[in-house]
C-alpha cells in the first residue's frame, strides 16, 4: 500500500507547484500593471 502514499503525495506536491507558478505568474502581472 506505499504506492498509494507515494502516489498522493507526488500529487500534492505536484499540484503545490502548479497552484505556486499560477500565483506568483498572476502577481507578476499585477504588479507590472501597477507600474504602468
């Protein structure tokens, strides 16, 4: 039954870093848009 640990955790993980590079890319964007 590790897999099934492992495999939910790969992902968690993964999902982690998506939800982080969608956050950070629409951060960016906002504050570009602020500059301007």
């Amino acid at each position: 039954m590790w897999y099934f640990a492992w495999i939910l955790g790969v992902g968690l993980a993964s999902t982690a870093a998506i939800l982080n590079g969608m956050w950070f890319e629409a951060r960016e964007q906002r504050r570009s848009e602020a500059k301007r």
